[in-house]
C-alpha cells in the first residue's frame, strides 16, 4: 500500500518538547525554521497550515498575510506579544496558547529567587568558594515566614505564587490587578486585593507577574522603587520591560531596597555587561523559569489544540475568536 502524504503542514519555530513533537507528527508534517528572520519566515509560511511559536521570534502580520493556508497559531506558553493577534482575528486564524502550563514552575523560581536573596545564599557560595568560611557570621539572612507578599499581576501564575507562599511560609498576601480574583481565590490565599502604591509601601516580597501591555510598559521606575521599604524585595518574573532596569539599579545602589532578583530583561538577551550583574544584592537568571521538564512537556502540548482546529474542531484554550 502506498502511503498517503499528511493532510497538513506546521512550521515549528523552534524545536519543543517531544510530547507534543509527536501528537503534531500524527497528523502533520512538521518542519523546524532554520533562522527567524521574516525573510526567511515568508519562505516557509506559505505552504503550512500552522505555526507553534516559542519565546523567541514573532508572528507579524506580513507572515500571517503570507499563510494563505494558515488556519492555527500555537503559542507555546503564554504571552502573546509576539504575535499579531488583530491581525489573525481578522484573518479567520485562530491563535491558541497554554495558560495553565508553567504557572508552577514561574512560582516556584519566584521563590527560589526570594530565598537566594534573603539567606543570602550567592553571596555566600562566592565567598566559600574564595575560601572566606567565616561569612558565616557576617551573612546573615532573613526568613520569609510571615513576611508580607505582594503579587503584581493575579493571574495563573501569581496566584500559584500566592498559594505557595501563603500556606507554605504563612506569609499574607496583597495583590494589585486591574480585575478582582474569584472570591474563592481569594479566600484559598487569604488575599487581600490593594492598589499598587500600597502593595509597595507594604509588601516585605513583591513579584511582578504582569502582562506586557502598553499601560504596564515600565510601571515600576524610580518613582515606585522610592515607595518600597528598605528591607523589601523585588523580584521580575513577567516581562523585562515592566521595570525600568536604572531605576532598579539605583535602588539597589542607594540602598533604597534590600535585594532584587529577575528572569527576564528589558532587551534578551541581555548584554554580558549589564549593569545589574555588578550588584551582589541581586540576583537572576536567563529566561528560563518555565524550563523544567514538566512545564516544557505541558507547553508543548499546545499541539492539542492545532490539532484540534485543524480537524475542524474548536481549540481548548483559544486567545481569540477568529472573524468568519
């Protein structure tokens, strides 16, 4: 018997986990873009059906133009900066992502951070390492318990961040959003719902867990680092862009904040030399929160819904609705 071609095509612009690699090989052909340049973009989008996009790369409207076969685009976690959302609506395109797949592993890097910073554990394995045992009795730390936490952004993620560090270092919660949780959510997390300048003044560990929007673009600069406490700390586990990386910096410079500590960066990746890395009170990493293995498995599976709409069915977790 012969076999018969793929009914459909889908361009991965970065390779992913194998879980859904192989649900999307069940149904498709799948190829991987050598290079995300739109130039070379426009050359493959053409003939495919979908796209599954990772962090890196965008999804614009002249690539979109350019499907005339496209009917899906997966994004492959959560945020959707990086596609042009209007201009697949107005397409007929449906755009999928996974908003449930990494909130754990973002909320527990939040407190992986926080505690780096507050036993002042970096510090510390330099100094060991420089072979200066007697740090010990200089370094000395802070706990979280009972501390105050504010979460800036209560959605998936700074909820899970919320659950985490409530009933597990019985710390209260604040948060600032511009949408009040579910009374439920609430209630789990003992959370108390604050504007932003007083979940600052307050909150003894703040995580930024905001979408990138023009209206959250830099919404904390030098003004709102003033308002927190000199022995609070600040954590970016969102968007780089939603502090000004100066600002920050200065604060940890004048000493106006104990620590800072971050995931992401106003531009990524970031130079070698950034100032921030110069400071021993803070602390960071390269965009790599959601990689654990469970989260790369559950964000791959965005090829569930492709799939889904490729057979005519509607997405589980759709970011838009498509115009007919």
């Amino acid at each position: 018997m012969t076999a018969h071609p793929p009914a459909f095509r889908v361009l991965l612009y970065e390779p992913m986990h194998e879980a859904g690699t192989s649900l999307l090989g069940l149904h498709s052909e799948v190829i991987v873009a050598p290079a995300l340049d739109e130039g070379t973009l426009l050359s493959m989008v053409r003939g495919v059906d979908a796209i599954v996009i990772r962090a890196n790369g965008k999804v614009s409207r002249t690539v979109i133009e350019a499907g005339l076969r496209l009917k899906v685009i997966g994004r492959h976690g959560v945020g959707l900066e990086n596609v042009d959302v209007a201009a697949a609506t107005e397409r007929g395109i449906w755009v999928v992502n996974t908003p449930e797949a990494n909130s754990e592993s973002v909320a527990e890097h939040f407190v992986g951070l926080a505690l780096m910073l507050s036993k002042r554990m970096l510090e510390a394995d330099q100094a060991l390492r420089a072979g200066h045992w007697n740090v010990r009795y200089e370094y000395i730390g802070r706990e979280l318990f009972g501390k105050t936490l504010g979460v800036g952004g209560f959605g998936r993620t700074g909820r899970t961040t919320a659950r985490i560090c409530r009933h597990g270092f019985r710390m209260p919660v604040l948060y600032y959003d511009v949408v009040a949780a579910p009374a439920g959510v609430e209630a789990e997390t003992q959370a108390r719902r604050v504007s932003l300048e007083e979940l600052l003044r307050t909150a003894d560990y703040i995580s930024l867990n905001l979408p990138l929007t023009p209206d959250t673009r830099h919404v904390i600069g030098r003004e709102q680092v003033r308002m927190m406490k000199s022995t609070a700390y600040l954590m970016n586990l969102g968007r780089g862009p939603l502090w000004d990386e100066k600002a920050v910096l200065e604060a940890l410079e004048q000493q106006w904040i104990a620590g800072a500590g971050s995931d992401v960066f106003e531009e990524e990746p970031t130079a070698k030399d950034n100032p921030l890395f110069r400071h021993r009170r803070f602390v960071c990493t390269p965009h790599m929160a959601a990689h654990t293995d469970e989260a790369m498995r559950r964000m791959s599976l965005v090829a569930e819904d492709v799939v889904a709409v490729l057979e005519g069915k509607e997405p589980r977790w759709p970011a838009n609705r498509p115009k007919r």
